[in-house]
C-alpha cells in the first residue's frame, strides 16, 4: 500500500544541543536508490524533488523503523509489498519513525520515500547553492557538503558512519549544467519533452551516508589518464592554468598510497577521481570518495603565487588522496574516534608529501607545525582526549579540532617511532584488510600493529592512556651524579595522571635507544655526565609527545653546548627546546627574564624551524604588552636577536627551487618588517611603490609583507594603498591573491577603513576564518 501523507519535517533549533538517539541496528541499510529532480527553475525555487529507495536487511521481527531526516517535506512512504503503515516525524529526537502495522520479518525489504526538500542558501551545508561570477555573469551552482551529519538533510537515510551501504544516485537537472558525483555515469538521457538531462551513476562502493556527493555547475575540467585512473582537476573557466599543479600532485599522491597500503585505489571499483575546486566551500577540503571538493586555494595554484600556497596545494591533495583509504575504505565507527580518520589523513599530509615533494622537510615541518600546536592545545585544563564520547550533533561538529587532527597525528608518529616504520606500515596493511568497507575503534588498530611490532609488553595497553587520557606528560629531568633521573606529571596543573612515556634522548657522546618511563616509577638513566661540558637532550626528534623540563645544572649544560658549537644539538631539538620554553613561562614554571636569557642562543641561530617556535612564542608576548616603553624595548630585543637570522636571507636573494629558504625568507621579513627593520622597511616601499605607479608585481613570497607593511606604516588620513588595493581585488581572477589582499587589509591602522572591511568580511562569509589574524593585527 501506498499512503498518500504530508509531514514536515521541520527544522527545530539544532543549537539547543539533543542528545543523540543511536539508531536501532536491527534493521540496517545495504543501498540507496535515489533519484533527486532539480526543474528548470530550481535556481529560484531552491525546491527539489526526491525520491529514495532503501534496500534494507531486518535481523529481527520489528514493527517500527528509525531514519534520519531533517528539513524534507514528506508526501509518501511504503514497504513494498508490505502491509499498512504510518510514517511519523519525532520533533525531540529528529527522526522519522516509520511504524508497521503488523511486524516486519527477519528479512530484505524496500523502503521507499517520495519528499522535497529545500537547497539550502544560508549557509555550506547539506544541499547548498552559490554562485561566482563569470565577465558580468552570475553562475550559479548547487554542491553537497554532508559531513558528518548532514546527509539528513538531503535524503532519509540511516545517518551514522557505521551504517554503510552502496548508493544508486540518478539526477534530473535543467539543461546547460554538467552534474558529477562519486562515480562514473552509467547512462545519460534527455527527459521531460526534452527541457531536462538525466545522469545516472554507476554505483558507489559501501560506503558511509556523509561521503555521498554531487555537485552541479558550469564549472570545466582538466583530464589526465594515470595508472587506469581518470583524474579531473575542475574549476571556474578562466582558471585553467592553476589546475596543473594539483593534475601532477594527484596521481603520484595515489601510487604513494598504493604502494604503503598494497590495496588499489580501484579495488573499490571507483575508476575516476575528481577534484574540484568550488568558489564557495566552508571547509578546506571534503574527502568524498571519487569527487573531493577544495577551497580554490588549496587545489589551485600556478608559479605566480607564493610558495606556501603550493604547499598547501599539495598537501590537501595528499591528505584528502589518504581519506580514500583512512576514512572512506575504513571508517571510524562512531564520531568519538575521529582521529582514525583525520589523525591518519593529516600525518600522510606531511609524510606521503614528504616522497612527493622531496626537499620541502616536511618531516620537520610536521614538528613546529603540527606537535607543537597540539601540545599547546593540549595543555588547557578542558582538553579532551582523542576517544571521547560525543553525544549531540554540536559535539560531533566541534570533534573536528586541533587535538582530533594534530594530536592524532603526532600520537600515530610516535607509535611509528615506538616500533619502527617497517611494522607501523605492515600493521597500517593488515588494519586497512581486515576492516575494508568496513568500521573500527581503536582497538583494532592497536591490535594490526602489535602483531606486527614484536615486543615483550602490551603495545594497546601502552598506548591507550594516549588516547583515552587528555594531556600530556610533563618530564622533569634531573641530574644526581651519577645518572639523570626523570620523573613525570601531566603538563599545566595538580592532575594525578600518568602515562606510559617512550623515552629517548642524545647526550654528547652518543644517541640512545628507546626507555619507558612508567606510571608507577620513575626512570632512572644510568649516565654519568662527568666532565663539564657533557649535556643530555630528551625527546630526539620530538617524537614523543611530551614536553621537557631540565634541572638548573642541565639546562647550562644545554646553554654551554648551543654556545660552543649550535649545530651539535639538533635542528629539531632545539626548536623543542624554544617551544617548551615559551610554554613553561606561559605554565609559570620559569619566569619570563629566564626565557629571554635561555632563548638568547637564538643570536645565533639561523634555520627555519627554531625561528618558527620563536615567532609564534614571540607573537602571544607581544600581544599581551600593553605598556609602550616595555613594548619598544621588546621589539629592540627582538630586532637584535635576529640579526643573525635576518642576514641569512637577503631579501633580493630569491631562491624559489629551495622550499624552506623561501618560507624562511618570507618568515623573516614578514617580522623584520613588523618590527619596523629600517632596510626592510625602504625594500618594501620601492616594491610597493614600483607595483602603485608602473604596475611591476611584488614578487609572490613577498606579497602579503609589503602590502601589510604598506598599509600598517600609512598616514591615517591618507588612503590611497587601501583604495588601490581594494581596487586590486576585484581586479584579479586568483583566489590566493584575493586570500592575500583581504589578510593585508586587516593590517591597516585605520578605523574608518577597517569598519567598513569588517562589514564588508561578514558578507564574505568563505573567509570568515580570517577574523582571528584580523583581531591580532588590531591589538
Ligand atoms: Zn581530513
């Protein structure tokens, strides 16, 4: 029977944080037939017509189904072949309860659901619409976004990431637009008396309801073949030069992942790969499986744009490339364990990138970029462990954050550091085979990796106050004579807990292998650092996540070493060193004239990753200045700490071939500069000036000190570098340079322009993440 009903499905306040209702899994989907209608005049409407058939299996007899649903109009619902029943929305736990009226037997049905619903233009999620302009045109598209928990509001479906099933999709759409989704098309027709194209898609792999999407647009793509896979790089036309790039990145992005997992990207039966830059997306970048859609910074990028944007290029490619397997073939079960998806994704972001992209050290870079950053966000008192339970939508939402993806990531290097790279990657093969179209916790990657790590002690137990615990150790390091005793507590407050510490460290002589440092004792290294100028360094590499504290007699030690020779403590080591320093002031564990006199090593210092601790330490201290006199001498300080560092990269010296000069280069000037450096100062004005008047571009890597510069140095009354910048804006066909130009602006000093950008920001709500830079640069 067919029963004929309208029930609103209505869109109650989701910010009054419900507790989730799991679904009842006795009833599971195994596919999706959907087919979605967008008429002619949808771009007015904002109406679409829906239609889903859910192939589900019934484990036991039941007499009511549970499903997700949010903001669709309802007209009719049905079991086929099935007796009577009514469907019922439930406003307090937002589901629709489709009640039988006699029970439903321990078997397949069809499930099958005729609505509307609405395109949603109020902001990037579920079904959205936006536009871009092309010449004076206004081209309007509609795209998915149905993570996490989304996919509610596009079709009824059983909403969890365990709940995995194979979609069908069919999409009716006004003719003129090309329409792409996880797969291939199947069929294409005309329908309607010929004023609508119809596309089917082949169908998808077993997959989760959030990483179903499509996208429908007039935006082109740009096609290479590699290894029988189809790759599409697609964009607004006009941008067709900056697709090359990510064309190049992808398919080596692919084999690297290939070749670490020994499974193929089209085992899964997708044969196509598509990424696609949308002008208006609320994330970075969405790893939906066969069509990944970008911010257009981060999938377009051509040799005019700074070195930093091409970085990021490849390292959202990679990292979205990495969900294919971390995520979409294997998927946590529930939201709780995020950090199996994004913990994995962010540090193949670095190290699958690292074998692309050879000379960037992005194994270094991962250090001061993303361990750093989570240890500091690890250490305020509401941290939360990696596995916590998430119970409202809101939750799941904010589960995506610096500890779910830094942390998971830096806790997924140290575990590799614990037992070696050789039996993290046969154990990351047998998690991904085990589990293939399938679900897990962390257990069963703790589980894939110890049978394969070959140690005398439990690696899960070990491990697991990692992730069920929030914060970090703190190891406090003494020396008694004879040998170094190191004892623990967690980082930042009276907290009783404890972990399981690897430890391991370089003193002058030699570098050691890994020790434990135990809940219940300390750790007692037997070294005798008998002569003066012998010094002992914890945490090679940093691979531990964990911060060091050094008794009075090693930290002069360190001084001693670092004064005699920079280099004999490492790279890595000593940006550590300014990391924890800065965080121990912050802690009160040291006062702040011992961090300026401990961190004077840096007189000396010249590498990127040291100086790039500093800065961002330097950076919180400044802002809590208020006092001018305390503010100027602190900058004189500052200036002549980086002196050293400053001649190091001339400014008319450019390197582009070396990555890590140019991201030096554009780091140091960008402070020197703030700082009111005079010569960097006069460079920055010529370039300006040369751009105003005979319209030579600033070179890329320089481009957002000078126009910063530029404006923060101006006469308040004067506004000709603001209006010739925002000139500049609506100018220029290049998402990286708008990115740039609307940063700078930020650092003007003028009220009256800043009023009016801040208005002007809130409507462009893509780069409202811009309002923190913003804030500082007022402070
Ligand atoms: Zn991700």
């Amino acid at each position: 029977m067919n029963l004929k009903l309208v029930i609103v499905l209505s869109a109650v306040s989701l910010s009054s944080a419900v507790q989730i209702n799991r679904l009842n899994q006795s009833v599971v989907p195994l596919n999706y037939n959907i087919h979605l209608t967008f008429n002619s005049n949808f771009f007015e409407t904002n109406v679409f017509e829906g239609r889903a058939t859910i192939h589900i299996n019934v484990s036991s007899p039941i007499n009511k189904i549970e499903i997700h649903a949010t903001d669709l109009n309802l007209t009719s619902c049905e079991i086929i072949h099935e007796a009577n029943i009514t469907c019922n929305f439930n406003h307090s736990t937002k589901i629709l309860q489709i009640n039988l009226s006699t029970n439903l037997t321990q078997n397949e049905h069809d499930l099958s659901i005729n609505y509307t619903g609405n395109v949603n233009s109020h902001d990037l999620q579920g079904l959205y619409k936006s536009s871009y302009k092309s010449g004076n045109q206004t081209e309007y598209f509609v795209v998915t976004h149905l993570h996490p928990t989304h996919a509610r509001r596009l079709f009824p479906c059983f909403d969890e990431p365990d709940l995995k099933a194979t979609f069908d999709l069919t999409i009716t759409y006004p003719k003129g637009y090309n329409v792409l989704s996880n797969t291939s098309p199947k069929k294409t027709s005309t329908v309607s008396n010929g004023t609508l194209d119809q596309i089917e898609f082949a169908t998808t792999p077993k997959m989760s309801t959030y990483l179903l999407a499509f996208i429908i647009s007039k935006l082109t793509c740009t096609n290479s073949l590699s290894g029988g896979i189809s790759y599409n790089v697609c964009s607004r036309p006009g941008t067709e030069s900056q697709r090359q790039y990510a064309l190049l990145i992808a398919p080596k992005a692919v084999q690297h992942m290939e070749k670490i997992t020994g499974i193929a990207y089209n085992s899964s039966n997708i044969v196509k790969l598509d990424l696609v830059a949308v002008p208006d997306l609320g994330v970075n970048a969405m790893e939906n499986w066969g069509l990944v859609t970008f911010r257009e910074t981060a999938l377009l990028w051509d040799t005019y744009q700074p070195s930093n944007y091409r970085q990021r290029v490849a390292s959202t490619v990679v990292h979205e490339i990495a969900h294919m397997w971390f995520g979409n073939l294997v998927t946590m079960k529930w939201w709780s364990d995020a950090f199996l998806n994004e913990g994995f994704a962010r540090y193949f972001q670095y190290f699958a990138t690292a074998e692309i992209e050879k000379n960037w050290e992005l194994d270094k870079q991962f250090v001061v970029e993303q361990v750093h950053s989570a240890l500091m966000a690890d250490s305020e008192n509401a941290s939360v462990p990696l596995s916590s339970e998430v119970t409202t939508l809101e939750a799941i939402a904010d589960k995506f954050n610096v500890i779910t993806y830094n942390k998971g990531a830096s806790v997924f290097r140290m575990v590799e550091s614990i037992i070696g790279t050789t039996s993290f990657t046969l154990g990351l093969r047998d998690y991904l085979k085990e589990n293939m179209f399938g679900s897990t916790i962390p257990n069963d990657l703790w589980n894939s990796l110890e049978r394969h790590a070959n140690l005398s002690y439990s690696l899960s137990q070990r491990v697991m106050n990692w992730t069920t615990q929030a914060g970090f150790p703190l190891l406090e390091v003494a020396n008694n004579k004879t040998s170094i005793i190191i004892t623990q507590k967690r980082f930042g407050g009276n907290y009783t807990t404890k972990w399981y510490v690897p430890v391991t460290y370089a003193t002058s002589r030699s570098t050691n292998s890994l020790k434990w440092l135990t809940p219940d004792k300390d750790l007692v290294l037997n070294i005798s650092l008998s002569n003066s100028t012998d010094w002992i360094i914890i945490n090679s590499l940093q691979k531990g996540f964990y911060r060091v504290y050094y008794d009075d007699d090693l930290w002069k030690r360190i001084e001693v070493a670092l004064g005699k020779n920079i280099n004999a403590i490492e790279t890595l080591n000593r940006a550590q060193i300014v990391d924890d320093l800065f965080s121990l002031a912050v802690a009160g564990k040291i006062s702040f004239i011992t961090l300026l006199n401990r961190l004077s090593f840096l007189k000396s210092e010249t590498e990127y990753y040291p100086w790039y601790s500093a800065f961002r330490g330097f950076e919180s201290i400044l802002h809590k200045i208020n006092d001018q006199e305390i503010k100027e001498k602190f900058t004189n300080h500052l200036l002549d700490l980086m002196i050293t560092l400053h001649e190091s990269v001339p400014m008319l010296t450019v390197d582009n071939k070396n990555q890590i000069y140019a991201l030096k280069q554009s780091l140091a000037l960008e402070w020197a500069c703030n700082l009111g450096h005079s010569e960097c100062l006069r460079n920055v004005k010529q370039m300006f000036e040369a751009y105003r008047i005979s319209g030579i571009k600033v070179r890329p890597n320089l481009r957002f000190t000078t126009y910063c510069t530029t404006l923060k140095r101006e006469a308040d009354e004067k506004l000709d570098v603001w209006k010739f910048l925002r000139s500049k804006l609506s100018e220029n066909n290049d998402a990286s340079e708008t990115e740039i130009i609307l940063k700078a602006l930020g650092c003007s000093k003028n009220e009256n322009g800043l009023d009016k950008y801040f208005v002007a920001l809130i409507f462009l709500r893509r780069y409202e993440n811009f309002s923190d830079i913003l804030l500082k640069q007022l402070v």
